[in-house]
C-alpha cells in the first residue's frame, strides 16, 4: 500500500527521490521504481522530470501550503 509522501520528514522525501534516479539511471521503468519506493508511477514520472530539467537541486523540498508574508 502506498503512503502519503507528505507526512514523511524532508529528508526522507529527497531520498527516496534520489534514489528514484539512480534506479531509472539503472534502466528500470518507472513501475519498477514506483513500487519499492512505495510511492505512485505518477511521482515517479515527475521526479524524473524535474530531475531531467534541474538536475539533483530540483529535489529539494520545499514548504507546502499557503505561503505567508511575514
């Protein structure tokens, strides 16, 4: 079953999206990569798109929600 990758630290966010890259750069599909992840092709698809149009840097997290002017 997958989990809500939102209620995962931030740091384990950008993991498992690193670790995304090195399996497709291993040729694996992105059911493939998907499914021990456990997160959905679709996140895969688009962690594989930021990746390919910002590089490593694209994985950072960044704050959900509404932003706040302080």
């Amino acid at each position: 079953m997958k989990k809500d990758g939102r209620s995962l630290k931030k740091q384990v966010q950008e993991k498992k999206r690193r670790m995304s890259i090195k399996f497709w750069k291993q040729s694996l599909s992105t059911p493939e990569i998907a499914e021990p992840l456990e997160g959905s092709i679709r996140s895969v698809q688009r962690w594989i798109s930021a990746y390919k149009s910002g590089g490593i840097s694209a994985f950072k997290t960044h704050q959900q929600g509404p932003q706040v002017e302080r």
